[in-house]
C-alpha cells in the first residue's frame, strides 16, 4: 500500500490507535480507508469498489444501505436519545426489544441483559455465572471450559477463554486458573489416524469427562463454546459432538455457555447456531447481526434458573452490580429491534436456506484446490484452510504468510475476506448475498489461490 501525502491513509497512521493490527506496519504503510457503501460492496478513498466477503466483521447482514436501520435511529434520536437503564429505568425501545429477542431465544435462555458488543456479553456471562454460583452456595464451582481456537473476546474474562495466542501472548492471560482448555473439534487437524468422526466425537467426550474427574465437578461452572467456531478458522464441530458434550453437562450439573456472537441471526441456517448443531444452552451471548452492525449492541440471556437465583441474590445484596451506560441504550435498541423485524418480514432466513447450497458448493469445490486442505462451513458461512501438502496436511511456515497472501490477492480481485489461525481464509458475506455475487466472491477467491501458488510453492 502506497500512501498519499495528505492522504486519509497517512493521517490515519499519523492519529489512529487500531485493534488487531500489526502497529509497526501500519506506521508504515497507513490504512486501507473506506469512505461508502451499498449493498454488500464498500469503496474504498481512491474510489475502487470491493466485494465486503466477510460482511464486515462476521457482522453486516444486510449490507451497507439499509435505509429502514437509518431510519429507526433518527425516529428514536428524536423521540429519546439516552435514558439510562439502571436502577429499574427503562424505555420503549428496551422492552420491546427484550420481548422480541427473549420470544426468538433459543431455549432455556430467554432473558436478555444489553451491553455493547460480544466481548462485553461474555465478561456478563461470566461474571453471571459466578454470582450465580456464589448465590447458591457453590464458591469452588467457578472454573470455566473452552476449547482450544475458541474466541470468545478481548476483555480480561473473555479473553482468557479465547483460546488463541494472539490474544492471550503479551497480555497475561489467561487471567486466573479458572480457566480450562480442552481439544479443539476439529476432525481434519485432530483426528487421528484410522479414526472416525464418530470415534473423535467420543474420545473429545471422554477428554472432557477425565478433565471433570481431575478438576472434580465441583469447581466447574460450566462449558463454553461457539457451536461453529469463526475466528479460530471455521471449524464446523463432528456430527453428534454438541449434543454429547452437553449430557455430560447435565450429568455433572454444568452449564452450557452458547457463544452465538457470529453464529446468530440465521448465520448458520437455523436462525441460531445452536439450533443448527442440537444445543439448548442456559446461557447465550449475541451482537455482531444483532443489529446488523449499524449500531453497537450486544446480549447475554439466561435461563429462568438462573435469572430467579439471580433476582434472589440482588434482593438479598441490595442490587445485580453489573452495568454499563450505554447498555440497552435506546437509540440501538431500536436499530436492533427494526432488524429483527427485517429479518422475519423478509424472510431472512429463508434467502439463506435458498443461496447457501450454492454457497457451499463453490466452497466445497475449493477442495480440490492444491493449496487447500480442506473446505469447510455451514450456511453462509465459510472457511479454506491452506496447506503446503495436501497428503500429510503439513502448514507453510508461519513467516510465509500464506492465509495473508491470499487475502491480498483476493483483494486485488475486488473480494475482502480474511486470514484466519492455521492458515485459514474466512468467507462470510452479508446475508443479502445474491447467487451471482457468491460465484464473483469464488471466482476472486479461486483466482486469488491461483495467484499465490507458484510464489508459495516457490
């Protein structure tokens, strides 16, 4: 990337603190800036239009131009801006969106608390799960299961279960012992030789019930996972995995934390990922497609289990000492709320149900790619993991940057996707992906494979 003088890019690594990001490179080269957007294409300040494959950040379901979503946030900018949610305050927007989010839960969780975003619903599920176990009398039942590759977010509790090294070198996390660590479910880099996904599935069970017998029931408060994970490289879990880890969970009296941040809102198929895996959770975290990423907001909902120990124990302390100003604020809850009513009027999920075998069939076709391993995903949800031999599955080495080679030449191709752990390239587009734009995003993502090979392969 070449700057400008002037340029927004040059100002950008002149003023700009970013997140994920190498910061030694970006003073160097500044940012790629985007300046609109219609549809599911942004365009960027030199005026080149891109395909946005990963709807953003797993987020933008409905594109760039919702005129509705503008809309609903003036209407409530001028009716009420802010109004607080503490102190048994509330407003419009909250309760209509609490009933319509809680009434589309995947059950037994039902009832939201609202905060901004994903990271902050599960530092709530958290931090909800402890007093509910302090409420009950449990103070050793606090240690939390996650899986190797799970992301889970960047605040101090979420981080320490996101599984992943960029998150957690350099930071000090994990930020406790409370936090666990089991196999990642992936059948392609896990399995092993002679074994069958159904064998995997069962010994990936009996990992986590040997890990309940060491660290002893208990202390542990509950299993936590994406039921398909995203950022840690698309790992589509083994048939029967969700709904055999969760009876252990019932068995053992351990909670089941559904991370739906990027799987939720018809992502996967089923208007949750839960639903699509066979998972009924007690606890759910959301955001991202929630609002359809126009507006910061997010959600934990709880069973009534939980909720009732809960409202016991704030009784008994004097208040639930969890809240954040901007939490349920009116202006997104009425965004988020307009957006699910999108989502049914025009039958979201339905669209999805209709493109996505078209989606996954280009996908699949992938796989016969030689710098692919193995094409995985589910609904309008996608990964490519790269391989230097596809025989023995053996990754380039890391200074090679294969995933991030390929990004940059899809995105030469007018296609933006992502480099993922493991060398894998994420493909998540905005739900109102059209058939012909699926086949312009795997046209850009086979050329840009094509591209790569001979400078990868030397």
């Amino acid at each position: 990337m070449t700057q400008r003088p002037n340029s927004l890019s040059a100002r950008d690594a002149e003023a700009v603190f970013h997140g994920y990001t190498n910061l030694q490179a970006h003073k160097a080269q500044g940012a790629h800036v985007m300046v609109s957007g219609e549809g599911i294409r942004l365009t960027d300040e030199a005026g080149k239009s891109f395909i946005d494959g990963l709807a953003g950040l797993w987020c933008a379901g409905l594109g760039f131009s919702e005129e509705r979503l503008v809309e609903a946030a003036v209407k409530q900018m001028r009716a009420l801006p802010f109004s607080s949610s503490f102190a048994q305050r509330s407003h419009p927007p909250l309760i209509e969106l609490s009933e319509a989010l809680g009434a589309l839960a995947p059950a037994p969780a039902h009832r939201p608390f609202f905060v901004n975003s994903g990271s902050e619903a599960m530092e709530c599920a958290i931090q909800s799960i402890w007093y509910f176990n302090n409420a009950l009398g449990r103070p050793e039942k606090k240690k939390l299961v996650g899986r190797a590759r799970g992301y889970h977010g960047v605040t101090l509790g979420a981080g320490s279960l996101t599984a992943l090294a960029y998150k957690q070198d350099g930071f000090d996390l994990p930020a406790s012992d409370r936090f666990l660590r089991l196999t990642c479910p992936s059948f392609y880099r896990e399995g092993r030789p002679g074994e069958t996904e159904a064998d995997f599935t069962a010994r990936l069970v009996a990992e986590f019930e040997a890990l309940i017998r060491r660290e002893g029931a208990e202390t542990i408060a509950a299993l936590v996972g994406e039921p398909l994970m995203a950022a840690g490289g698309v790992v589509v879990p083994p048939e029967g995995y969700w709904p055999a880890m969760q009876a252990v969970c019932r068995k053992h009296d351990i909670l089941v934390v559904a991370d739906e941040v990027v799987n939720g809102f018809c992502r996967t198929g089923e208007f949750w990922g839960s639903q699509s895996f066979g998972l009924e959770p007690d606890v759910v975290t959301c955001a991202k497609q929630l609002s359809a990423a126009f507006l910061p907001i997010g959600a934990t909902l709880v069973s009534d289990r939980i909720y009732d120990v809960l409202a016991r124990r704030s009784g008994e302390l004097g208040t639930f000492g969890i809240g954040l100003t901007y939490g349920g604020h009116p202006v997104c809850a009425a965004v988020a709320l307009e957006t699910l009513k999108i989502y049914e009027e025009r039958d979201i999920l339905g669209h999805v149900r209709r493109v996505s075998p078209h989606f996954q069939s280009r996908l699949k076709a992938l796989a016969d790619h030689p710098l692919v391993g193995e094409a995985r995903g589910k609904g309008l949800i996608g990964g490519v993991e790269i391989v230097a031999d596809k025989t023995t599955r053996a990754s380039f080495p890391a200074a090679a940057k294969a995933a991030f080679k390929v990004y940059e030449a899809a995105a030469a191709r007018g296609v933006l996707l992502r480099p993922l752990p493991s060398d894998g390239v994420g493909i998540c587009p905005p739900m109102i992906v059209s058939p012909s734009e699926i086949d312009e995003i795997f046209d850009a993502l086979q050329g840009a494979l094509d591209d790569v090979t001979p400078i990868l392969k030397g």
